[in-house]
C-alpha cells in the first residue's frame, strides 16, 4: 500500500478525485487530500507551497496529482501554459518526484459527462450522451441548468457523492484528457511502484 496526495482548487475536487480513483485503485493506494484549507487562487503562493511539502513528508506521501481547473479550452494555449507553469513550481517544490497533472479542460464537472447517463439516473433528467467533455463550456453551469426544474438539482458540493458512483472506465472512453491522465498514472505506478491494477 502507497500513499499518493492529493490537491485542488477545493476539497470538493479532491473527495470527488479520490472517490473516483479509489474504486479501481484503492486495493494499493491510499488516497490523501493534503492541505485543505487552501483552495482557489490560494494555490499560487508560497504559503500553499510550503505547507503541501511538510504535509506530504508528514503523512509519507510518494507522490503528488495535481488536480487544477483551466477555466478554458486546450486551445486557449496562454491559459494551459500558466497551469503547466504552476505545476511545475509547485512539483519542484515538493521534491520533483513523479507528480502528475491532472487538468480539467473547463473544469471538474465536465467528467461528469463522460458517464452522463449515471448522472441522469441520479437526477432525473435527459442530458444526451456521447459530447466530448473537453468541449463543454461551463459544464457545472450546464448541469445545474438541466435540473433546475428537478426535484434534485444539482449544486457542486455534490460532486463527491457523484464521483463514487461514475464508471471510471466510461470516463476513461469519452474523455480523451482524462484518458492520458490515466495512461501516465498506470505506467508511473508500474515502473516505481510495480503496481498494476487494469
């Protein structure tokens, strides 16, 4: 059993990243959300820097994801060279292991549309399958406009209980930024760890 960390923007992101992952990888992982209490534009500062380095020496993390929103399209290439940046900075810092860099093109909630039909069965509504979700605008937008007239109606502090449900592998299949984030974490856990779990 390894210990991995893990940051985002918001412990919302992390509990749904780990929720997610925990299902294929938790038989040989155990996921940590480090520093909690820095969330947003407060992952730009030393102080998160600093903090992310005692806690993951502390709790004997190996490595690091990542977990960050673009808050844009891949092809708003100025705005993925200030995230790629920012990791980076922050992964030196912390050693330089074998982090990786989960980005969300947009943001997290569109993985929530590359299994969109365990979404609908959740909510109750009719969001057709098979769009990219690297090509959603706004897709937290998107979900709570689609149940706004729901009894349930979707809000992002959801986002965990969510996560545990979706099918990794279905995500996996239709969402390509996803997919060679996962393809980096196998190979990084079969080379260092000799832990293999597909």
């Amino acid at each position: 059993m390894i210990n991995v960390g893990l940051v985002g923007e918001d412990p919302n992101d992390t509990s749904s990243i780990n929720n997610l992952l925990s299902k294929q990888y938790g038989s040989g992982i155990k996921f940590l959300n480090l520093v909690r209490g820095i969330r947003g534009t407060q992952l730009e500062t030393i102080k998160f820097r600093n903090a992310l380095k005692i806690e993951l020496e502390k709790k004997q993390g190996e490595f690091v994801l990542f977990i960050r929103d673009l808050d844009a399209f891949s092809s708003q290439g100025n705005e993925v060279e200030k995230r790629k940046a920012w990791f980076k900075l922050s992964s030196e810092h912390c050693g330089g292991k074998h982090h990786l860099f989960l980005l969300n093109i947009w943001e997290l909630e569109a993985l929530i549309f590359g299994d969109i039909d365990c979404f609908n069965s959740a909510y109750g509504t009719s969001i057709k399958p098979g769009r990219n979700p690297m090509q959603i605008r706004n897709p937290k937008e998107e979900l709570q406009n689609a149940t706004f007239k729901s009894k349930k109606r979707f809000e992002a502090s959801h986002c965990p209980d969510i996560f545990s449900k979706l099918d990794l592998n279905e995500i996996k299949s239709n969402c390509q930024n996803f997919k060679e984030f996962l393809n980096q974490f196998d190979n990084l856990l079969l080379k260092e760890y000799k832990l293999k779990f597909s």
